[in-house]
C-alpha cells in the first residue's frame, strides 16, 4: 500500500526539510546558526537533481546560493539587517496576529490556539523564537514537525497515522500560514536589501507556499 521512501529529499523529506530551512532562517542569525546552514546549503546544492522539477527551484537555488556565499565578515551585516526587519521595532512584523488581528480575530486567541494546537502535539515553544507561538518560525518549524510525522507514517506503513499528519498539515497552512504569509511577504518585499539574503528568502518562502497549497489542495480566495 505504501511505497517506501527512496532518497534524503524525496517530496515528503523534502519538505520537512526546507520547512526547518526556512524556520532557521527566520531566527536571530548567530554564527553557529549561520555556520549549520552552510552545511545544509551545501547538502541541499550536491541533491539540487530531487528539487529542481518545482516550481520553486529557482528561488531555492537563489537562496542556497546566496548562503553558500556568507563569509565571516558578512555575519555583522546580515545581523543587523535582521535586526531591523523582524527584531528590533521591527519593519516587518514576523507574528501572524500582526496581521489576522486586523481582519477582526483576537490576538489573545489566535496566540491560544496555535498553543493548544502545538501543545496537543506533545511540542512547546523554543526560547529561540521569543516564546511567540505566533513567530513564522515557529509555525515553520511546526510543519516541518508534522512533515517528520508524514514520513514516519509512511515507513511503518501506518494510513491511519498518516491520514491524522497529512490532515494536520492542511489545517495549519489553510487557517494559518496561508492567510498571513502572503502579506507578511508583501511588506517584506518593500522592506529588505535585495543584495541580502532576507529578499532570497522571502521570495523563496512565498514560492514554496505556493507549492504547498497545490500539493495540499488548498485554494485561496483570489486563486
């Protein structure tokens, strides 16, 4: 009934990891973060054949590239370029109730639900993401999780344990990722240095959560 796996970046290990890619970059830049993601680049870069056929390829390669291209001196820039965008009196809010709370939804509520949500899975918050279940870290890094629990369904060969992660998944990104990513991303576009990595970034995300939705058939308003 299940096929097995076949490969590190099979469409379903693809995806957890470039969810945790993307989670990573969203988080402060230190250079033992920035060090692992070179390490991951040059990963992603020796298997660019299992990727290449999406249609966020070329952002993707965009990205890696620029990564590969971080040197020591580079750290302090890229720093202080996050700090700007997302930390410090941030341009761009990187919490979803920055942008549902405007549509009428409670900030207090939509922060509840996503911890009830990651609380039912067994996960807490990472100090590294401020506490905020609300960060795109955070919800990245959640579906990467639930794309791990994809994945071990499919090698014990469980349909009901996958049916449980592949319905999860469809949840989180049509009543959450999906209805703030593409603003948050608007705004970033006017915001970030197009010769800094954050641009490659959030172009690369936005490409990446266009494909998401097609593989989990979700359709938007607009689409």
């Amino acid at each position: 009934m299940f096929a097995e796996l076949e490969g590190i970046l099979s469409q379903a290990v693809l995806r957890q990891a470039l969810y945790k890619l993307f989670a990573t970059l969203f988080l402060y830049p230190g250079e033992e973060i920035i060090l692992s993601l070179k390490s991951y680049a040059e990963e992603l870069n020796s298997n660019s054949s299992a990727w290449k056929k999406y249609m966020f390829a070329e952002k993707l390669s965009n990205l890696v590239d620029q990564i590969l291209d971080i040197h020591p001196s580079d750290i302090k820039t890229i720093v202080d370029e996050y700090n700007r965008l997302f930390s410090i009196k941030p341009a761009v809010s990187p919490y979803e109730t920055s942008y549902l709370a405007k549509s009428g939804q409670s900030q207090p509520l939509i922060a509840a639900e996503l911890s009830g949500i990651y609380s039912q899975a067994g996960l807490e918050v990472s100090a590294e993401s401020n506490d905020f279940p609300d960060h795109i870290a955070t919800e990245l890094e959640f579906m990467s999780f639930l794309c791990a629990l994809e994945i071990d369904a499919i090698r014990q060969e469980d349909s009901q344990m996958l049916s449980i992660a592949q319905k999860d998944q469809i949840d989180f990104v049509s009543k959450h990722l999906s209805l703030w990513y593409p603003e948050f991303a608007k705004k970033a576009f006017q915001e970030v240095d197009a010769k800094l990595i954050y641009r490659a970034l959030v172009e690369c995300v936005f490409a990446f959560m266009r494909n998401e939705l097609s593989i989990l058939g979700i359709k938007i308003k607009g689409d």
